[in-house]
C-alpha cells in the first residue's frame, strides 16, 4: 500500500496543524473500523437470538442498538481527547495509592484478560511502525518518552477507549469479550497502514525522518486459535464459539438455521406447487416424478454444455411479455440436455440438485426484479446463472457461508452494476471490467471455485479506485449540504434574535434595510465564524437593539440633540461585514443620522424617502433541485401522511444503508445514506457515483415510502437481500391453506 501523506499540511512543521491531521485520519480509520465492529456483533447477536440462542442475545441486541450511536460519538472523542492532550504538557505520574485498591468480579477480570490480549496482540504485530509513531509523537509534542496509553492511534489507548465506550451499554461482560474479539479482528488490516501514513506524514514534515525501528513484528496468532481454552461458562463458550465461527468465515448457527427455514418453505411450497408447474410444462421436476433421476455428475455435465452455449431462452422477456421463471427455463434446458447427450428421454433432477436450481433461479429472478439495472447488464447477468448453479450443486456452502467466493463475487459485481448507466468514462470503464469478469468466469469456470475469489479480488481492486474518486465527491456534496445547513440555521437564529429586537416597530427602508440586510448578515457571519456566544455577536445585537431605543424616543419627539449618539464604530463595522467601507460607509451612517432627525422633527414624508444603497451581498440563493431521480417532497411535517413505525425506522437508518428510490416518471435509483445533518436530522443520499440525489427528513421519508417511492433493504448485500425476498416469495406465492413447516 503505498502512502503519499497528502493529509498533512504542505511544508508545516507546526505540531498543532501536525497533530490536527493526525487526528482526522485516525478518527477517520478507527471510527469505519469500530463501526464494522458493531455490526459484526449485531450480526452475531441477531444469528444466536434467532437460532434459539433464548431473550438473553435479543436483549443484547436490542441495548447494542440502542446505545450504538453513543458508544460511536464517546469512542471519537476520546481519540479527538487524547490528540489535544498532546498538546498539552505531559503531567507527572501518580503513585498508587494502595487504599484505592479493590476485588474485581470474576467478570470485569474476563474482559480485562480479553482486553489485554488485543493489546498485546496488536501491539506485537506492528512493533515497527507503531515504535516509529510513539518517537515521533514524543519528539513532535517534546516529550522525554511517549506511554503506551498516551499514544492515540496506539492499541492500548485504542483498548482504553473501546472500553470506555462501553460504559453506555448495559450488556454481560460474555457479550463484551465478543467486542473485543471482533475489535482485534477489525484492527488487524487498520492498523499497519494507518501507522505507515501517519509515520511518512510526520517523517515528510522533517520530524525524526531518519529513525529506523529497532523491533520486530510477529505474526498475529490463528484467529480459530485466540481461545486456548473453552470457559466453563456455558454463554461465554457459546460466544466464543460463534466468533471463531465468524472469524474462520464459517456460517454461524443463524446462517444454518436460516438455510434449513429456506429448505423447509421450498420443500413446502413445491409440494403445494406441484399440479401447476406439471401443468406448467416444467419439464420433470423432482424425485423421480416422469423419470429416472439424473446423478449429479450428469447434471454438472450437462451444466458445463449449456454454460459454453449460453442458451438464448435466458435473455429477458421482450416488452410486454411475462418472462417464465427462470429455475422453470434451467430445468427445462437441462432435460433437453440430457436428452441431447443420450442419457434419456424423460429424465428428472434429484432433490437436492432440484433445490439448487431452484433456489438459484429464484434468487436471479429477485436480483433482477428487485434491482436496478440497464437492459444489457441484465443479460449479462443471466449469463452467471449456470454457472452459479453448478456452485450450488457442487458446493452448498454457497448459501451457508457470507465469505462464500461466490457469494462475494455476486454481491461485488451487482454492487458495480446497478445503477449504472454508463453516464461518465469512470462508470463506462468499470462495467467494461465487469464484463470481462463475466467473460472470464463462463469461459475458465471448470468447477473449481478459487476461479470466483480470484475475479472477486480483481474487480473489487479495481472499484477500490473508482471508489476513491466517488468518496471524494460524496465528502463534497456532504459538506456542501453541511454548509447550506449551518447557513439556514445561522439564519434562522439571526432571525430570531433581529425580531426580538426589533419587536412590531413599522420602520423606514432607510432603518429597515440596516436591520434586514446588513446587520442581519453581519450576525450571521459572526455565528458562522465565531458563534452566538462570542462578544462580537453581543456587541452588534447592542448596536441594533441602541438604533431602535433612538428611534423609539425620535418617534416620541424628542429632539435630536437630546437623543443618545449612534454607535457609530460598531455600525461601521456592520456595514464592513458587507463591503461598504470609507466614504460609503459614512453615507451610509449619515443617511441613518438623517433620517432619525426627520423622524424626530415629524417629518415622516422625508424619513420615507431616505434609501440605503442596496447591499452588494446578493441574496441567498435557492437550493437546488436534486438531479436525479426527479423526486418532489412535501414541506413541513404536519401535511404529510406517514406511519410512524416507518418514520422510526428511517431515522434508524445508518450511514452507508442503501434504499431504492423511484422517482413520479417511474425511474429507480439505488442511493445511499451519506450523511445525517447534526442540525436538522435530515439524511443526505447520494448514488452510486457519489451525487446528491436527495436530502429529506424521517417523516419525509415515510410519506414516501407510503407512496412507493422509497423501498428498504432486507440486508446489506445484494446475495442476502435476495435470499430474504426469496423466502417472502415463497410464503407469499403458495396457495392458501399450504402450510410451512419453518
């Protein structure tokens, strides 16, 4: 991996802009680490509640989710706490008091051993790099020598910090090692090139650019291996378990249980299907109905004939047309196969090879219904259905395993295929590379699966990069929302604070237009730059709230050489805020000045007919409409008609979450969650190639949804997604009264 520092300020050697940079792209690789560590643990949670794992995991699950978003927030700053004190002057240390010691439960010891084993671990494994970091950071911050848990990208003040982020979860100290586990997983691939950015950012800024490390790294221990001994407890044994699982990539208890449901319903709707797909001239279908069984290495070669064919009755239905199923089509070709190779003319598929057909046929035709993609990607697609039913018969781990290779290739190549239009040369250029992966696969697939992983590595290597442009504008078009968002806010307060003071008073234009424009953009720069709380904000709400006391008593009559003076410097340094500066400026305070003396002497006429100049600080502009999908959302949440068990559900929508959109001329466009507005709660979604494509609130979101035109994801990946709809489907699809034994 190579690294060029580009984060760090050009040619400074300033310890704090140092540090700064620092700190962004730590918090920046260890907040996506921990956010992949959470949903780890979810997944795991959700696998043993549903494998009858009993209410202790489901409440588990429920307070991580609950407290996910805080555990996140406190992990951050701490890391954004220990670079400030790095700032500071290193305090000396403190005895211990030995008063202060105390028992600690059997538990608390537990998590304390699985904590102490990821640092040491960890810090083992990247001694070079991480030695490195802690001279440098020693030398920026002029310290003798930097402590382990001083170090804030270190693995012991990493560990520090996690655990302290779990004081706002409320969860067994079994479900805690879990984390713990997961963390040192997740820190693994993190860690050495965040300390080799960090290290070439701070050798480029001239900081010990000469060291070489004096230690050696070791080998991180087997991951099936970081439990030596199994506890005695039960619970804990059972979590162990089911990371090592994880960990080994093997399916957890909550994938098995999920593909023997997945079994049962299909068993259970073909036996109620069975007279209408006979009808249906589906060819024989299984258990020796209308023939003998084909064994399967006859089925795997007549696999290998039709994928050198590719047979055209895979193509999509033309318009209008209602395409059959495609399972239906693949067993129908592959009777006509067998035929065609002389093994019988009324042959049929066992049931096990039965089931692969039609789980992979049916979760083809949910990819390509539920999912946006062009016409001719579509047909492409098609193309990679013998081939994953030869996975499927050769290898039924294709549907137990998420690390599956082919699993993971489908999921890579739908990630990179839908939506995507060919609208720029980056996306033309990376669905000419899916091509080719598709080429490649139907030519040298010959049964061997490692062909999947290598094309998988590939093509995600090749997204890296056309990734790394997208991030870029995504992070663009967040912060321009972000911007927008604080503007309308500073306005909104400016507003607020201006008609406080001003109350129901009818001013001239000449006192209406110092207020309106050019005080209430000066308000708003200072709230931008400098906060509502700063003196600069109090001292101008002064000077305006002085303008109306003059005004008030001028109304009265007083005479104008009793009426207090105007505050003219700060007045002057409201209108600078506008560009009106010199002679303009005093124009302007003269123009004030007069009209009060008017106001004063009764003569209202000439008051009115006083005018400031216009300001040359144009007016905000309108917010611009999102591209694409063409999508229109009503204002203000009262007019809108929701369910607000759906509203919850948005707001609980996590950055990075894919949804579905569908604009009013039917167009459907996936989008991501991208950013959530601290300020209004707002999601922004942006699309494939990182554009904003919307920005709406919970209730917005479920007024759409209401009306069709957002749809959520069942999983994360397009293979999980589509083998939940496929269960939906075939619950839905039975006849009534078929019973399911799932």
């Amino acid at each position: 991996m190579s690294i060029d520092g580009e984060s760090f300020p050009a040619g400074s050697r300033d310890p704090q802009l140092l540090l700064a940079a620092m700190q962004r792209i730590t918090q920046e690789q260890l907040g996506a680490a921990l956010e992949r560590v959470l949903r780890r643990t979810d997944d795991y949670l959700f696998d043993s509640s549903n494998s009858g794992g009993g209410g202790a995991e489901l409440t588990a699950l429920r307070d991580l989710r609950r407290a996910r978003a805080q555990i996140q927030q406190r992990f951050d700053q701490t890391v954004a706490t220990g670079f400030r004190r790095l700032q500071e002057a290193p305090m000396a240390g403190r005895t211990m008091d030995a008063s202060s010691l105390s028992l600690v439960s059997d538990e608390a010891l537990e998590e304390q051993l699985a904590t102490e084993q990821v640092v040491d671990s960890l810090s083992k494994a990247f001694a070079p790099g991480l030695e490195l970091l802690d001279k440098r950071l020693a030398a920026l911050t002029e310290r003798p020598v930097l402590h382990a848990k001083d170090n804030p990208a270190g693995p012991k003040f990493i560990s520090e910090s996690m655990s302290g982020a779990l004081s706002a979860l409320e969860v067994s100290a079994n479900v805690r090692i879990v984390l713990f586990k997961f963390l040192e997983r997740e820190l693994a691939p993190v860690l050495g090139p965040l300390y080799e950015r960090l290290n070439a950012g701070l050798a480029g800024a001239g900081v010990l650019p000469m060291i070489k490390p004096t230690k050696r790294a070791e080998p991180l221990p087997q991951q099936a291996a970081t439990v030596v001994e199994t506890p005695a407890d039960p619970a804990t044994a059972a979590a162990m378990a089911g990371v090592v699982a994880a960990q080994g990539g093997m399916a957890g208890p909550g994938d098995q249980a999920l593909f023997s449901s997945l079994l049962n319903l299909l068993q259970t709707w073909r036996q109620a299907m069975q007279p209408q797909r006979s009808d249906g001239g589906g060819g024989g279908v299984g258990g020796g109905a209308g023939g003998p069984s084909m064994s399967t290495t006859d089925v795997m070669t007549v696999l290998s004939l039709l994928q050198r064919e590719a047979p055209p009755s895979f193509e999509p239905a033309a318009s209008g047309e209602t395409r059959a199923p495609l399972a239906d089509q693949m067993r129908n070709q592959l009777i006509e196969g067998a035929r065609r190779l002389g093994m019988g003319e009324r042959m049929s598929l066992s049931n096990v090879d039965e089931d692969a057909v039609d789980l992979v046929g049916m979760l083809f035709d949910v990819l390509l219904d539920e999912r946006h993609f062009e016409p001719d990607v579509r047909s492409k697609l098609n193309r990679l259905l013998v081939p994953y039913i030869k996975v499927a018969v050769k290898d039924r781990r294709l549907f137990l395993y998420k690390a599956h290779p082919a699993r993971r290739l489908l999921n890579v190549v739908a990630e990179a295929s839908e939506g995507n239009r060919g609208e720029s040369v980056q996306d033309r250029e990376l669905m000419a590379r899916v091509d080719t992966t598709i080429e490649r696969l139907v030519v040298e697939f010959n049964e061997d699966i490692a062909i999947f992983e290598t094309l998988e590595q590939e093509l995600r290597s090749f997204m890296e990069q056309h990734r790394k442009r997208i991030e870029v504008t995504e992070r663009r078009a967040a912060e321009a929302q972000r911007g927008r968002e604080r503007l309308e806010q500073a306005r909104e307060d400016v507003s607020v604070d201006l008609t406080i003071v001003r109350q129901m008073r009818d001013l001239p234009p000449a006192l209406d237009a110092f207020v309106v424009q050019y005080a209430a953009h000066h308000l708003t720069q200072l709230v931008l730059r400098e906060g509502k709380d700063s003196p600069r904000y109090a001292e101008a709400i002064r000077a305006v709230t002085s303008v109306m006391a003059i005004y008030d008593q001028a109304e009265l009559g007083v005479p104008m050489d009793r009426l207090p003076a105007l505050d003219k410097p700060t007045i002057e340094t409201i209108l600078a805020s506008s560009g009106l500066l010199g002679a303009t400026a005093d124009d302007v305070v003269a123009t004030l000045q007069r009209t009060l003396t008017q106001i004063s002497a009764g003569d209202e006429a000439a008051a009115s007919a006083e005018q400031l100049p216009v300001s040359p600080v144009p007016p905000p502009p309108p917010e611009p409409a999102a591209a694409e999908p063409d999508l229109e959302l009503i204002a203000g949440n009262s007019t809108l008609d929701f369910d607000p068990a759906m509203a919850d559900r948005m707001r609980a929508l996590e950055v990075g979450t894919w949804i579905q959109l569908t604009s009013e001329s039917g167009r459907v466009e996936p989008a991501k969650v991208s950013w959530v507005s601290p300020i209004s709660s707002r999601l922004l979604f942006v699309n494939r190639r990182g554009i904003r494509v919307l920005v709406a609130s919970a209730e917005e979101l479920a007024a759409m949804a209401r009306l069709g035109r957002v749809q959520l994801r069942e999983a994360d990946t397009a293979f999980d997604d589509a083998m939940q709809q496929v269960m939906g489907r075939l619950k839905s699809s039975a006849p009534p009264g078929a019973s399911f034994n799932a």
